[in-house]
C-alpha cells in the first residue's frame, strides 16, 4: 500500500476504519505504516493516530513493535506523533514500557508549558504507571506534579491533581 498517499487523503478518499481494518487483515504492513512517521508531519501524525484506533481494536497487532515504537516517540519531533505514541504506550504493560530515556523526556514534557496539554497529560500517566516498578521516582514525580498545578490549562492542573490525590 502507498502509505504515504493514504494519509495524505486520509479525509478525502479513505476512512480511518478502512486503514485499521485493512491492518487487522494485513499485519506486515504495519512495519509500512511505521517508516512514514520518519517523513514530513502531516503523514507522520496521520500514521501515529491510524495505529493508535489499531491498539484500540486490536492491540495484540502492536506487540512485537512496541520498541519501535517506542523509539520513534523518543526520536520524533512531531507533537501529533508523540500524542498518538504516548497513547498507545499507556496502554501496555508496564515492563514493556520500562526505558529510563523515555520517563525522562516524560518528566521534561509535564514540566514544559510549550509542550501541547494531551502531550502533558498523557506523560503524567505514563509516569504513574510505573512509579510500582520505580517507587524511588515518586517524590521526583510529586515535585513535578506541583509545579505544574498552578499552570494556565485547566486539563494539565485537572490531570496532576488527579494523580497527586491517587499517589
């Protein structure tokens, strides 16, 4: 499949449904889907939602790419990928998200007011699940939470009152 054409016309001759269904029955071209993200921004976060409504209906899929995609969050500069990515992530066990590089831009990411709220948010959660596997991070995360409770977005304060209130 020409990936890069699909998502260009993601809205105008494709569905969502269609690219997702089309991946639960061809599983190999996920790898396809994943090298557009290495592209220009628009097809890159196109790819990065179209995986993330995959994980949704068929999470099994994703497995054996989760280090890559993984890397790919920790290399992009595209803000709609990082989104997508990061959702994808939260809803993987634990272990498999257990790279020390990817919590630390994490924790960069819910302290920085220029990254977008859902970026903000979704990199809070992904520091909750798994403070268990790293309980000596938690007063870390605490500090952080408080600094941002004071922030300008209701969503990002909403967010680390949530978690701080769970910790």
């Amino acid at each position: 499949m020409d990936w890069k054409y699909r998502l260009n016309n993601l809205f105008n001759e494709n569905s969502k449904e269609y690219l997702v269904q089309y991946l639960i029955q061809n599983p190999k071209e996920i790898e396809n889907l994943l090298m557009v993200m290495d592209e220009e921004e628009r097809p890159a976060w196109r790819a990065a939602w179209v995986l993330d409504h995959l994980n949704q209906n068929a999470p099994d899929l994703l497995k054996p790419y989760l280090a890559t995609i993984c890397s790919r969050l920790k290399n992009t500069t595209y803000n709609g990928v990082r989104r997508s990515l990061l959702k994808i992530l939260i809803s993987t066990p634990t272990e498999i998200n257990e790279d020390g590089e990817l919590l630390d831009l994490c924790f960069q990411w819910v302290v920085s007011p220029a990254i977008p709220i859902a970026i903000r948010a979704h990199s809070m959660q992904f520091i909750s699940d798994l403070l268990p596997a790293y309980p000596e991070l938690k007063n870390e995360f605490q500090v952080s939470l408080q600094s941002v409770i004071n922030d300008e977005s209701k969503g990002v304060r909403g967010k680390a009152r949530k978690i701080l209130s769970s910790l």
